[in-house]
C-alpha cells in the first residue's frame, strides 16, 4: 500500500470536522483560518518508541499519548486547541497498528474539538511529531515568566504517578488507573482555560516538578521554596510507592502532564472553583533565586532544579 | 549538555526577528499573531537520513533541504512564509553537526524571512521534521483540484537534476550544480505567489512529475496528456544523463521541488514574464481521465501516474 492510499485510509476524517479548517489533508498545504482578534499558541512534540514510552505500549495508547503531550502544552498555556499535524514514522505499514493508533488518536481528537489538519509518512523507526495549534485572546496567554515573589506555587492533579507506573511496568497487579496515567495522560485543557486571568506563571509537568518548575524560575527571575509534605499523591500512589522513592518519584519523575501554577494567594481560593481537577498549593515564589524544598522533618533543602536529561 | 542548552546554543536566535512572534523558543508553546484577513497555510514534512538524504550528506545540507521541502509546500500553495518549528532526532548530542545544520538551516530562513518558533529535541536516529505556516489571502491558494481541460500543464525550472545527482552520488566529477540540485534544492517560493490569480492548480514535485501531477489529476477529475519532448532539462543533465534513463529520471526522480502548474493558455505569457524562473509548457489538461505521454516518435504511451512509493 503506498503512501497515500495509508494516510487516506486511517488519518482522513479521523478528527471532528471544523468550520475553520478549509482545506484539510491532501493539498501540499492545509488552509486554516485563524479567529480574528487571536493570537495562535504552537507546539511541536516528539514521541520516540522506547524513550518516551515503552515499546510493548499498545498502540491506541502511542496515538492519545502523542497528541496528549502537545495538547497539555496549549493547556499549559491557557490555548484552546484547533488543529494539529502528524508526522508519523514507521519500520513497516502494518494495518493493525495504524488502525489502532488512528482509534486512540481519534478519541483524544474528538473529546478535545482538535482536528488533523496534515502531515507526513515515512519509513523508519518508529516516531512520532505531532505539532499543535490553538487559540487565545490577546494577552491572556499562560506564560512562564509571570511569577513574582509572594505567588504561591499549585500543581493540578497528583504528583509521580506515571514515573511509579514506569518503574513497576514489569511486576504483575500493577493497577490500570495508574499504568493509564502512564498511557494516557489527560490533558488539563480545561484548567488552562479557567487559570487565564488567575495565574501569573504555569507550564506543563513533562520532565519532573523539580526541573519544569526550574523553567519558571529561570524566566522570571526567582525562585521558590516547596513544602515535600504537601505534593499531592493519589491513593495508588501511597499504596505502591516505595518510601525511599516518593520524593524522588514526585520531584523528578516524568509524564505527570499535570499544570504546575503560580498565583497570587488571592487567587487560589477562585482558581480552586473554577478547576475540574484538584489544585493543590505545594510551596511559594520567593526573591531568593534557586530551588528549595522543606522535608518531613522541617528541614530546608537545596534542590537541583534539573529534570529529565534528553541527552 | 543538557536538551535545553542544545536549543539555547544553536536555534535560539537562529531566523529573522519578526514583529509576529509574540513569543518564541523557551515556552510551552510559540506566540504569533496572524495577520488580519489571511488564511493560514500549514505543512509538516519529515527527512530521514538514507532515505531523504544521503546519509554523508553535509549537516549544513541537511539543515536546509529539511526547511527548503516545507517552504517547497507553502510555495506551491501561493503562501507567504511565516513561522516554523523544527523537530530534530539526533543519535548524538555533536556540537560540531549541530552547528552546521543550524548554519545550513539559518542561511534558507533568513532568505525567506521565516522565523523558528519552537520545537522540540529528542535522543535517536537522525530525523528532522519542520511545520511551517504560512498566509495566504482568501481564496488565492493554489490549490490542486482546480485544473480543468484545455488548460496547459507546466513546470518551473529543469526537471530529474536531483535524481541524476543521486544516481551519479559516487562518481567522480559530479559537477557541484548538479549535486546542489540534490542537495540545497530551491524553493519556488516568488513563483508561488507570483502564480496567485493565473494557475488554476499547482503543486511542488517531490515524489517525480507524473506521481505528483497524477495528485492534480485525481483531485480535479481530469486527465492529461504530456509532451516527453518538452520537458526541460538543464545542461549539466543533457550532458551526463545515459540515454536510456533520460525519461525515467525527468518522468520519476524525485527531489526536483519544482513547481507544477496548470493555466488557461491565455494566462501564460503573463506568467512567464511574472515568474523569476523558466515556466516551460510540457503538456494539456484532457477531459479525458489518466496521463498520457508522446515520446520522441510522436507516439502516445499511457503512463502510470504514481510517484515514489514511501512503503
């Protein structure tokens, strides 16, 4: 089957139909048109087969993760998602797979409004690019380089649960709500939306709290002081996770794709109303640069805000 | 060095400043503001090393085919270049390659006032895939499924250099124009909005003339027939392409990224004196489904309208 007839078969019509998209897969371009009086939020991810998720990871689960990435960054930043191109690399055109990563491809799609728009096929190990358009108003965008002194720092949802699933992937009686949260990420589009106007930072936790919130510091020019003993954890969690990894797992681990948020302490209270997701306030922005955490003892840390290295 | 220095060193900074990117390289997501009454023009395209590219390929080379084939899409779109993002998968983290392929990559930005807004940096084998948008006004894109019969069907520029380039990779003597058309291939980006008004369809050849005009074809419901006689082909490829494989390379090489055309006859001379490069008639619109071709005795062959198959 060649090219073309692979990409109409399993990509075309996958996503829902928009009004804005003009022209979709099968030009040398698709043609969109932007909302007036919008600014346009990109990203671009790439899901690499045994790096950024496990290879015997069912390909429904490739197809929602790789757009699920992409999506937690326009929720990050407070975008509403549009449209999003595909670029897929592939050892082998094997029906099975494409039909299965185009269903859980199509699912996340759908729930989130976000239709696909074009993009690329080609032989080769498997990767996937997706990059992700969406919508803001102006000036309302979630930036990172926003948090001042004061602020307190949030996170959305629970901490180290896709890290803890990573590591007990191969032990049996691994619970599937958390080898989903490995999976299948869900992207807190919602809570980006209802955080413009409330938070003055946020980003997305793909690396590790303690680095991604390094970003934040880093671009605002503070840093920040975390309590160890308020980061939220679900009760899979606290059931499964060996105490001498759940600070590691919580600060360091990847896939979280929850928000981590700053605001001003005014603010929580109106932030927590508006979310559908539990915001939990985990420490504060202060003058004095660097990253600090508070243990179980009461005693202060240096942290390295330092997350996953890619090379 | 961490992902983040990597981008830092060698992208950030790395295109024309433009007062569109609102916020670039450094946060969830790229900011731009869409100009006012433009439609957006979006194109993902993926190289990868040994198949879109030899893989003793320069890195500067790299960097530049990998924009040039995506800004080749906005160009037979009849779109202006904006913004991109770049997706690059690298077996190592080398400076020395990095810093070519950034060089390589700035140098086709710049000329085309394209701006890199963000992306992404992953650890495996050599891959690169840009997304680039550009603007086009409403209703001007060129698009595929407007060709009707009796228009003329032509093409920018020489066709089968690139192929021939490969073909004769390992001999001595390759004239480097020759081996420049394989490996810095230039996009028809002044054609394409010069044609805007006049082509009734268009589109950039990647996969070889008769697959991709076969794409035109099938998307406007019509035929076509093409003159063998007729297509252009440049000195270096007179002199140095065996007989027998003249037709071949300049029917089926890919890699041209020249820009195939169909115009009403009386729109030709126009274009001709609009365009910065030779626009050469090679054939006509049928209503007549299929293409065919005349060779050399003047004799009409049916041909198989199928490019490069990518599996």
């Amino acid at each position: 089957m060649d090219e073309f007839a692979l990409i109409r078969r399993h990509f075309a019509g996958l996503s829902p139909a928009r009004a804005d998209v003009l022209l979709g897969i099968g030009d040398d371009c698709a043609l969109l048109q932007p909302s007036p009086d919008r600014q346009l939020a990109v990203t671009s991810d790439t899901l690499i087969s045994g790096r950024h998720f496990p290879e015997a990871t069912a390909p429904a689960d490739i197809g929602w993760k790789a757009l699920a990435v992409n999506l937690s960054d326009l929720a990050a930043m407070g975008a509403e998602p549009r449209w999003f191109t595909l670029a897929l690399s592939l050892p082998v055109a094997d029906a099975d797979w494409l039909a299965g990563f185009a269903a859980g491809l199509r699912e996340l799609a759908t729930a989130s409004g976000i239709a696909l728009v074009g993009g690329d096929t080609t032989r080769g190990p498997l990767s996937i690019t997706i990059t992700a358009m969406g919508e803001v108003p102006p000036g309302q965008a979630l930036r990172r380089d926003g948090a001042r002194a004061g602020d307190l720092v949030c996170v959305t949802g629970t901490l180290g649960d896709a890290a803890l699933a990573l590591k007990l992937l191969d032990q049996p009686g691994l619970p599937p709500p958390l080898r989903r949260r490995l999976d299948r990420p869900e992207p807190r589009l919602k809570a980006g939306l209802a955080l413009r106007g409330l938070a003055t930072a946020a980003l997305d936790l793909s690396d590790g709290l303690a680095g991604d919130l390094g970003h934040i510091l880093a671009a605002s020019g503070v840093g920040a002081e975390i309590d160890l003993r308020a980061l939220p954890a679900s009760s899979h969690f606290n059931g499964l996770a060996p105490a001498a990894d759940r600070t590691e797992l919580m600060l360091r681990g990847g896939d979280d794709y929850e928000l981590c948020v700053c605001l001003p302490p005014e603010a929580l209270e109106e932030a927590q109303q508006r979310l559908d997701v539990p915001l939990t306030q985990i420490g504060r922005i202060t003058a004095q640069p660097g990253l600090r955490s508070v243990d179980v003892s009461g005693s202060t840390q240096p942290q390295d805000a330092c997350g996953y290295r890619h090379f």
